[in-house]
C-alpha cells in the first residue's frame, strides 16, 4: 500500500464537501448528531496537514513540514481525544454513560494539550520520515519517563473507542468496531507509521457517518438504534 500528496489530497477533497453535505443534512434530522457530522470534516483537514507534510518532505521546505507536521498532530494527538467524546456525550441519553464520556473528554483535553504544547515548544521532540511509504512522526512526549510506550497508547486507544464502543447507538457502537478493527491491522501491518496510517483508515470510515445521517436519518431522527 503506498501512500503520497495526491492520496492524502484526494482524501481531503472527498471529505470535506460530503461532510458539509452531512452537516447540513444533519441539523435538518437531528441536531444532537452535529458534532458526528463534522468527524469527516476533521479528518479531511487532517489529510489535507497530511498532504503539507508529504509537499515538504519532498520538496526539504523544513518550515511547510514542521507546521503541516503540527497541524497533523494537532488532530492526532489533541482534537480526536476531545471529539470524539464529546460526540458521543451529546448523543448519548443515558446519565452514566454522559457523565463517562465527558470525564474522558476532560482527560482528553488535559493529555492531548500537554502532549502537543511539548512539541511546539520542544522542536527536537517532533522528527518526521518516510517509512515503507508511509509517514513516520517521531515524538517525544513528557510522559515517556513515567510510562511506557505500550500504555500510552492504551490508554490513547481507550480514550478514542470506548466513547463508541460503550454508546447506547448501535450504529456508533458499529462504527467504534470498524475502528478498531482498522487500528488492530494498522498495529499489526503499520506499527512503526501507526498515527499516519490510522488517521488514514479512520478518515475513510468516518464516512460511515455520511451513510449514516443520509441512508439512516430515519433512525437518527427516532434515536432508536
């Protein structure tokens, strides 16, 4: 599988209009589902980073590649770990699981800003490389002297599905099982490049969400699912 500018491009200007297009769809069905609708966008901006990345490194502009590199990471390592359980707190009718949901995406919050503040002021803790035709973000982050790689990353990993995978919404539930099914075959083909080849599969499931709003509004509209 090989990965390049036009791949990443091409992925941001399919993901971007249909999720407009699902946005607006979405606030005439259930406005409770905005925040889902805008998953497609946020990866499409986040492919589009992506895209910077892989023009820098091809053309050695160190300055386009270290802010395409920052505004990738600002996704991957901020923006999803609030998102995505925000998203699931504002659909979620259950008290237990509301409460859940938010205090992960208060964790996220706290994690993910110290996470990406460290790489813009610590330049030497964000490297980026090619690797099998893939994206190598190498980063250094201010809780490697406390835990290890291993945790970190479950407790990342967590922090993105169980928001899904606990909904109350079978067709979110759905959508937290294509996720990590796509994150056990990135950590299983892709481990060394894992955050630029997961946030790939993911932007492409996001459009689930699409078929979801569009197919689906039905049942949205009921909640029923």
């Amino acid at each position: 599988m090989c990965f390049s500018v036009g791949v990443s491009l091409t992925s941001a200007v399919i993901l971007v209009p249909l999720g407009l297009y699902g946005l607006k769809k979405t606030l005439r069905v259930n406005k409770a589902y905005w925040a889902f609708a805008l998953l497609p966008i946020g990866f499409g901006m986040q492919q589009a980073f992506e895209a910077g990345v892989w023009w820098a490194l091809d053309t050695n502009n160190t300055e386009i590649l270290r802010l395409s590199a920052l505004g990738f990471l600002f996704f991957s390592h901020l923006f999803w770990l609030v998102w995505i359980p925000l998203s699931s707190y504002f659909v979620e009718t259950i008290k237990r699981r509301r409460i859940l949901f938010l205090l992960i995406a208060i964790m996220g919050a706290i994690s993910g800003t110290t996470m990406f503040l460290s790489f813009i002021l610590h330049s030497s803790w964000l490297t980026v490389s090619v690797v099998n035709h893939s994206i190598h973000y190498q980063t250094a982050q201010i809780y490697d002297d406390y835990f290890p790689e291993i945790v970190l990353r479950t407790v990342y990993l967590l922090m993105v599905l169980l928001p899904l995978l606990l909904s109350s919404k079978r067709h979110l539930r759905l959508l937290g099982i294509l996720m990590l099914l796509s994150m056990i075959a990135t950590l299983t083909l892709f481990s060394f490049t894992f955050i630029s080849v997961w946030c790939y599969f993911a932007a492409l499931i996001s459009l689930y969400i699409y078929y979801s709003i569009l197919i689906k509004r039905d049942d949205i509209a009921r909640q029923s699912l």
